[in-house]
C-alpha cells in the first residue's frame, strides 16, 4: 500500500488586505471588479464579506478604505513571509500571495511532530516579521493527507486562532483524511478546490450536500452526468490528488539545465534562458500527452548560494507560467540577497532601488538555472470544433498575448468570458488569457446561453459599459426628480437628464423594466428597475448630439450605468 503524501498549507487570511491597509486597525477592502476580493479582520467586524459589491461594502462601513487589487503588491510583501519559513523548511511551495504548501513528513519528524511544527513556523513569522500592519493578520496551518484537506484545515485553523486569541493548528490524523472529509460541505469545492459556482449549486440541488454523499455514488455515475468534471469530483471527495499522476520520462538533460560558462549578472539573460527552457519543457510533456503541474525552480549563484522554489498549478504550468513564476523568485531570491550585503555597508542605502539591483546581480551573478519536473499528470483532452480548428489568426493572437504575458504578468492581460447574469456589468469576467481556454470573444454557446437568460437586457448589447456607474438626475416636465412606486410604474414621463452640468433632453425611452433578485439573501439581495433614454444635446456649434443611455435607479439614486453607441 503506497504510503500517503502529507501536507502541510500556511494560510494568511485575506492578505490583500491586511497588506494594503494603512495599519492593523483599520477596516479596508481590496476591490476587483466592483466586488470585495478580500477584506481586514476590522471590515469583517462591520459584515463585509467577500463577493459582496462596492456599494454594499461602503453601506455596512462608511469609513471603509478601498483599495484596488494589485497582484505585484502582494506578491513583494509575501516575499518576507517566504524567506522566513523556507529557513525552516527546505523547499515550499508558493501557490499564491498568502499560501504556501509544503511536505510536512520530514519537518515534522525534525521538529517533533504536526503540531510543533505548525507552532514553531507561526511562531518565528511573528518574531521576524515586523510590520505594523500584519499585527492583525489571521494564520493558520493544517497538515493532512490531501492538499484539498489541508488547506481546509489550515482556514479552520486561522479561523479558530482568532477567536480563542492564541494560535491552534488543525492537524488531520494520518490515514483519517477521508473520514475527516466525509461531513465536510460541497461547498469546500468551490472555496478552496476551484470548482465552479453552478456545479456546486447543481449538486446541492441534487441533494449532494456534503462529500460522502458524492463519494456514496460511484465514480461512473458520476462521469456519466458530468463528464470529466465527475471523475474530479469524486476523486476530490475521497481525499485523492485533483487529477491523476502520469509516468512519463523525465526531459533531457539539455531541455531543463542551463549553464553559463562565465556569471550572468543581466537579469533580462536569465529570464530569456528561462523562457528558451520552458518552450521546450512545456513542449516535451506536451509531445506525451501530458502536462506538469508541479515544478521546481532553481537558481545557483556562482558564490554556491542556490534558491530552490516549488510552483503548482492545477491546469497545468504553461510557458508564461514557469516564466512569471520564475521572475518573482528570483526578484525576491536577489531582494534577500541585496538584503544581506546592506546590512554589512551602510553606504549602500544611499543608492536608488534601480542601482541596487544591479548591485545585487553584480555580486551574485548565476552560473546555473535549472526546471525540475516534481509532478505530472495526464492532460486532458478537448474536442476542436467540427469545422477546422484554430486559424492562422488565432495563433498570432495567442502569441502576441503569450509575450505580453511574460512581459508584464499573466494577470496583466485579460479577455472576457460570459458568466451569465442579469446586470451589464456582472454579465462578464475578465480572466486572464493564460488560462482562458478560447481566445476571443465568447463562444456561440456562450451567446445563446446569454439569449436565454431570464431578465437580461435584450439586443443590442450597450457598447460601453462602467465599472463605477455615474450619478445622474432625470426629472419630469415639472423639474421633479423620477420615481417608481411599489408597482414599479414611473411618477411621469422623463423630460430631462442632468449628468454633472449637461442637461439632455428625453427625446424617448422605454420601461421601467424591474430587477429583484436572491430576496431570500438580506446580505446579497437587489431591487432596482432599469430604464432606456434616447436623449439629445444641442453643442456649442448648434450641431445635434443623439446619446442612447441605460439608467438604473437602486437606493432612490439614478445612475447611468451603460451608454450605446
């Protein structure tokens, strides 16, 4: 019987914010697409959750900082956090900016057991780490048999250490995963195994409520009514790995190992040997079918200092991955560095942060980069279209997006992907283009899902569309703001808009259409009504101006929230 994998996950509770806020005590938010991504111990106080919109947010909590979401910012911050528990743990496993994942079996038996482990790693962060505003910061750490297990115990973790005030790991006995999972909602799913919103809802409505009730079918039932996406689910409930392992022979020495013959001191040189590896990496994996999930970079110095990093991504690594993974640790391989030789010459904080990378390159010029493939699985296939595949423009397209992505971040350049709704501007995501299946536009599917949405506006879709609607006044032929009564039917005809200084005049409109949607939810739902205005403006040069506009009125407010062209 193979013997299993024990993990441990670090988890830092919404550390977006807890980084972007001012101090430990102040109630912020990081928003993403009007909506609260994350949110300080001090906001969670006032109600705000995550998923909840802006405009909820600063209702719960008027002095509530917002703050915009920027990955580089808290991927430079977690960069502390890394240096400290990799002195304790050899090789980990940076997932995302407030998540770390490594092999609990050796330090754990170093360190006398799951548990000490934890309180020792918790402990020397907050001995290290000394910034004022992760005072407040909620940690925790689980330790089991599966990552998806882990990490639900490391939320488990932070969440019970806030509340009793003193650290407390969640450690899930060896060989007991399953057991531990059985009760565990499927909503665990969706929160900490990326599986979609409407499949978790699906299964709740099938009355699969909890993880043994999708164990207790078997996995052929499960296949049948879902696919691929089936087999995953069930080897998730039962504490396996997310996909399954391939055997595949390891690449050639000449497709992962770069040597230098004299120390590289350009960092640009680097990256670009990184990015000739990882063409040929991802293509070699790919050749068999397969595609690596877990990789370890490593970084030698020509002093013999080395930087050995693991990187996981459950679809598998691409090539912009593995490069974007790659700059990140070695910024922060360099930054600790740099780090080390200031402390001995005092003068070097003079020099601008430009220079002092240079600094650090020139005294610690690499002499090897090396990609190791620690995990691979099966790559699962996809059906092309019946008529022809991918055309010449596709590929340049995804070209061109492949090198801005490697340029400037895989979060850095988005294509929209339908996600259904009634409101203009939840309708669409913006994901990003790495992982987006489909470069383009959304599919046929996709459009006629969106026709057949139930209280959607119709065609044509609006062609600007805000993220932050703006406060407009639409009045009645006597002055008199508009309104809807309960039966949503309009006081009087709108005559005018006023947006800033500029009047419009209402030459037509239609509606009011009204919205009311999750009623049973007092923390999620909306009632509004949408109203379309085709108004005109006389300029300056007496030329005609024609504007068509959707206007929202919510909280007795009007906003303009989309326009057409």
């Amino acid at each position: 019987m193979r013997t299993p994998k024990r993990l441990a996950v670090l988890r830092c509770l919404d550390w977006s914010a807890v980084v972007a806020a001012k101090n430990s005590t102040t109630p912020c938010a990081v928003i993403h697409a009007q909506r609260v991504i994350s949110r300080t111990p001090a906001a969670m106080r006032y109600g705000v959750q995550v998923g909840m919109r802006r405009r909820h947010a600063q209702a719960l909590c008027p002095d509530i900082e917002i703050v915009a979401h920027q990955p580089s910012r808290d991927r430079t911050a977690f960069d502390a956090v890394v240096r400290v528990v990799n002195e304790l743990v050899p090789l980990i496993e940076v997932s995302e900016p407030g998540l770390i994942v490594f092999a609990a079996r050796g330090p754990s038996r170093y360190m006398g057991g799951d548990g000490p482990m934890a309180s020792k790693i918790v402990e020397a962060l907050k001995t290290s780490v000394a910034d004022s505003r992760l005072a407040a910061l909620l940690v925790g750490v689980g330790v089991a048999d599966s990552r998806l297990a882990a990490q639900i115990a490391s939320h488990a973790s932070a969440m019970a250490s806030s509340s009793a005030n003193l650290f407390v790991p969640y450690v899930v006995e060896p060989d007991k995963t399953n057991e531990w999972l059985a009760p565990q909602s499927v909503r665990v799913l969706g929160e900490f195994a990326s599986i979609n919103r409407e499949t978790i809802s699906l299964l709740e409505r099938l009355g699969l409520n909890t993880l043994h009730d999708v164990c207790a079918l078997s996995e052929s039932v499960l296949a049948g009514r879902f696919g691929e996406l089936g087999v995953e689910l069930h080897r998730l409930s039962r504490g396996d790995e997310q996909y399954p392992l391939a055997v595949v022979p390891h690449p050639p020495e000449h497709l992962c190992i770069e040597k230098f013959d004299e120390p590289v001191s350009d960092q640009q040189i680097i990256i670009n040997s990184v990015q000739r590896m990882a063409v040929a990496f991802t293509e070699y994996y790919s050749v068999h079918g397969s595609v690596c999930v877990r990789i370890v970079i490593s970084f030698e110095s020509e002093s013999g200092k080395r930087s050995e990093r693991l990187w996981y991504r459950p679809q598998g690594l691409t090539t912009s991955a593995i490069i974007e993974n790659a700059k990140w640790q070695l910024e922060a391989w360099l930054a600790s560095q740099l780090a080390g030789d200031i402390s001995g010459d005092p003068e070097s904080h003079a020099l601008e942060n430009y220079a002092l990378e240079n600094y650090a390159l020139e005294n610690h010029g690499l002499v090897r980069v090396q990609l190791i493939a620690d995990e691979v699985r099966t790559d699962t296939a996809q059906q092309l279209r019946l008529w022809g595949g991918s055309t010449q423009t596709d590929e340049t397209a995804t070209q061109a997006i492949g090198r801005l992505s490697e340029l400037l971040g895989s979060s850095a350049v988005q294509v929209a992907k339908w996600q259904g709704g009634r409101d203009v501007l939840d309708s669409y995501e913006l994901v990003s283009a790495t992982h987006a299946q489909t470069i383009g536009s959304a599919s046929s599917h996709e459009q006629i899902s969106a026709q057949k949405w139930r209280g959607a506006l119709p065609n044509p879709s609006p062609s600007v569309v805000y993220s932050e609607p703006i406060q407009v006044q639409i009045n009645d032929q006597f002055g008199k703001l508009l309104s809807v009564s309960a039966r949503h039917e309009l006081s009087a005809s709108p005559v005018s808009v006023i947006i800033g200084s500029t009047h419009y005049k209402v030459n037509s409109w239609a509606g009011p259409w009204p919205v009311e949607e999750r009623w049973w939810d007092s923390a999620r739902s909306r009632r509004l009504v949408r109203l379309q205005l085709v108004c005109e403006k006389i300029t300056a040069d007496s030329a005609l101006q024609i504007l068509a506009m959707l206007a929202i009125l919510e909280h007795g407010e009007w906003t303009v929230a989309a326009i057409y062209s």
